[in-house]
C-alpha cells in the first residue's frame, strides 16, 4: 500500500508542476510578428522591430506596432493607444501595460512591453 500512496502522490506532484509550463508554453505559442521578433514570458515581452518596414507583433493579447523612429525618439501603438518614447525614461502607462524603449538603431528598435500590476 505505501508503494501507490507514493507513486500517486509523486504523479500529483509532477501533474502540478507540468500544469503551469504547458500553459505558458500555450500562452507564447500565441505571439506573432511580420517585420519584428520578439521574447516573451508570462507577463512580459522585448519586441525588436526592423526599422524601413511596416512592423508589428500581436503579444501578451494585444498588438505592438512601430509607429516612427526619429533619432533618440520613437512611437509605437500598444493596444491602440500611441505612444512616443525615449532612451533611458520611465515606463509610459499604456492600455493597462508599462512600456519602455530599450534602445534605437538604424535598422532596430526594441521595446519591452510588461503587464502593469496596476492596470
């Protein structure tokens, strides 16, 4: 009897640590991009977007789009909402997330989009 016990016990446990992998492992199989690529966790992702090219990804339920990039500068639209961002300030609130510019070049701009915990 203490041999089922511990095999049932032991596949309730490795039941319960699977359950939240697989779910993420759904979650971020639902992020998609034309001209970006992106990384993504549960609550938040780094979108780099090609400069030149109509670029934008569906991420956390939601679309990121590169709106302009203008030296330090740049606009994107989260979740229909535009912002402008520049290296280096503070996380803009924008449609119940916390967006932040990483950083700008001549052919990138990457972006990290997180679930604000307030929103």
């Amino acid at each position: 009897m203490t041999t089922r016990t511990g095999i049932s016990s032991l596949t309730r446990r490795a039941a319960g640590l699977l359950a939240p992998l697989a779910l993420g492992a759904a979650l971020l199989a639902g992020c998609s991009s034309e001209g970006a690529s992106t990384d993504c966790g549960l609550d938040a992702c780094t979108i780099t977007f090609d400069r030149g090219v109509d670029a934008q990804a569906n991420i956390l339920g939601v679309k990121a789009k590169l709106i302009g990039a203008e030296g330090d500068q740049v606009t994107v639209e989260v979740a229909g909402e535009r912002v402008s961002l520049t290296t280096g300030q503070q996380a803009a609130e924008v449609g119940g997330f916390a967006v932040t510019l990483d950083s700008v070049t001549d052919q990138e701009v990457k972006i990290r989009v997180a679930r604000n915990p307030n929103g």
